[in-house]
C-alpha cells in the first residue's frame, strides 16, 4: 500500500544554488575529514598528543569534526533558505532572477 508523501512540496526556487553550495561545503568537510585520515594512517602518534583537559587529539579533532558537520548543516539551511526567499520574492515581483 502506497499513501504517497507526509507533505506536498512546493516549487524549488534556487536548485543550482543549492547543488553548488552542497557540493562547496562537502569539499571543505572532505579536506578535513582526510586531515583526520592522513593524521591516522601516517602519523598515529600524533593523535596521542594531549591538547588541553586531558584530552587527545583523537578526541578533539573527532568532536570537532562532528560539530564542525552541524554548523555546515546550519550555514547550508540557511544559506539556502535565504536564497530561496529572494528568489520566490523576485519572481513574485516580476519574473527577474536575483
């Protein structure tokens, strides 16, 4: 039994914007996330290093990895959003992409 989506979607204003924006801000995680890589497949050690509290590098750059990904996610919704008000708003007002 197929009931078909929870909720209608409405037209997208800015899919280009967003690809472009997605794929920017998978790059700058990628470079970071194989730092973290590199780091462990090359130089083990270093991750024992104690920063600060008592804490490893391991462990620093681990959480700062994950909190580094929900601030993409908020800039990217955002972002995109924004984009997407201004564009509804243009069109509205007569058809002119910003």
């Amino acid at each position: 039994m197929d009931h078909g989506p929870n909720i209608t979607t409405g037209k997208d204003y800015a899919p280009e914007y967003k690809s472009r924006l997605g794929l920017r801000l998978f790059l700058v995680y990628s470079i970071l996330y194989a730092g973290f890589i590199i780091i462990n497949a090359f130089i083990p050690r270093l991750m024992a290093f104690i920063l600060f509290a008592g804490l490893n590098l391991a462990v620093v750059y681990g959480f700062g990895l994950i909190i580094t990904a929900i601030v993409l996610g908020l800039i990217y919704n955002h972002l995109c959003t924004k984009k997407e008000q201004q564009m509804q708003a243009a069109e509205s007002a007569g058809g002119q992409k910003p």
